[in-house]
C-alpha cells in the first residue's frame, strides 16, 4: 500500500479518464505520451476518446506493464490509463488581470495536495474565474491535484507570482480588493462582510495560514461564523465551498457565463 509521502511526491503524470480529458480539453499541459496498462477498460467511451484525440494529435499511445503503471500512479481507482504531461502552463500576472475576472482565488500554505485539488474544484464550481499561485504550489503533483480537482486545475486560468509586495501592488492597480479568510480579532462574518467586485480571495491552510504581508494589506478579512463554540479551523476544502458558494449566492453568481 502506498503511503502519504508517494502520493504527494512531485508527479509528472495524469492519471483516469477524468484527468487526461481535461487536460486535453484546457490544453493546460503538453500530453507527451499515453500509456494504458492491462486492465484498463480500452471499450469505455472516455478512454477510447482518449485514445482517438492521441492519434489525431500524433501523441503515442503505448501499452504499458502493470509495475510500469504501479509505479507512476497514486491510486487504484485511474482505470488502468495515464499520461505523461509537462508542467502547468501559466499566464503571467499581467495577462490573468487582463482578463477581467470578478473572482480570483490564492490558495495559501495548504499542507497536502488533496486539500489543494479539493479547494480548487470548489472554488472553480462556484463560478471563481482565476487562481493565482505562489513560487510552490501542489500543482507539482500532476497526478493527485487534477484527480483531486475532477480536473478543475485545468480547466481554471492560472498565473504565477514571486513577490508578495509586487502582487499586492498589480491587484490594487487593476481594481482588485483583497479579501482574506482568516479568524483574527479584526475579522467580519462571512455573513456580514461587505465585499466588492472585483476580488481576489485569499484562503490559509489550516496550520500555516495565510502570510502577515497579505493579511495586513487585505481590504476585507472575513471568518466562518459557526453553530457552536468550536475552537478548531475548517479543512480549506470545506472553507472554500462554504465561502465561494456564498459569495455566488449572494452576487448572483460571479461567473463569466
């Protein structure tokens, strides 16, 4: 049985259906190669579209043996197929804000890449638009963020950035107010909180949390009220689907659509 430290390695495949459709369908990665071991289900409807967009696009697609398959999965549940995929392209800072987004979410200090794919495919079903990443980020971890996300880290712009100063500055000068979660003495209910569009919407892992620089240069800072006296944060997974579902609830849906 694979332990936690294999499945969060760095990984340069994608593995099921679901995670290589999306990357072909975002073209968010070059697919390099496809490999399918014996069990895979070559009659099922998403891989043999797999196998017919490859050959389309003169990707190889090769058979591959069970320890070859073992050894670059992270999971049983990857029907038998994997890809091998580049790194994540990324716009840069400049050209996502361009885009006009009303919501753009970062994803800070999250401890495992779970959390991480988890929190993004709720952020991207709510409507969210972009999500920034800072210098590390899980998105590394090819093979457990897409399938985590059901695919969302493709499917969603991205941009990277280096310094916090400069991206703070970059959001401020194109209209951008910052709202972190953060259960500080200063916060506001989630509830209560005035925001305005367009955001960009901080959310901390549960240990590490969001960085002093940020929080201080934040103009919103907004907390999860809760139903009773609980002195434990939620997982960023669950922060992220009770805050982006509210936010679309109560801005009649922030999406681009």
């Amino acid at each position: 049985m694979k332990n936690e430290a294999f499945k969060e390695r760095d990984s340069s495949y994608a593995e099921g259906a679901l995670s290589i459709n999306a990357v072909f369908d975002s073209g968010s990665r070059e697919i390099k190669e496809i490999f399918i071991a014996s069990g895979a289900k070559v009659e099922d409807i998403n891989i043999h579209r797999i196998i017919v967009k490859a050959k389309q696009l003169n990707i190889p697609v090769n058979c591959c043996s069970d320890e070859f398959y073992e050894e670059h999965s992270t999971a049983k549940t990857g029907g038998g197929i994997l890809a091998e995929v580049s790194d994540r392209k990324l716009y840069s800072l400049e050209e996502l804000l361009l885009k006009q987004h009303k919501l753009i979410f970062l994803l800070s200090g999250i401890e495992d890449p779970y959390n991480f794919g988890y929190s993004v495919r709720s952020l991207y079903a709510s409507g969210a638009g972009g999500m920034l990443l800072p210098p590390r980020s899980w998105m590394s971890a090819a093979g457990v963020c897409i399938r985590a996300s059901a695919g969302a880290t493709e499917l969603i712009d991205c941009a990277g950035y280096t310094d916090e100063k400069e991206l703070v500055f970059a959001l401020k000068s194109n209209g951008y107010s910052i709202v972190c979660a953060a259960e500080v003495k200063n916060s506001v209910s989630l509830y209560k909180a005035e925001i305005s569009f367009p955001c960009v919407l901080i959310i901390g892992g549960e240990k590490r949390g969001i960085s002093k620089a940020l929080i201080e240069n934040a103009d919103n800072i907004i907390r999860i009220p809760y139903g009773r006296s609980f002195n434990k944060s939620l997982t960023t997974s669950a922060a992220s689907a009770v805050i982006g579902f509210e936010f679309m609830r109560r801005f009649n849906g922030y999406s681009q659509k």
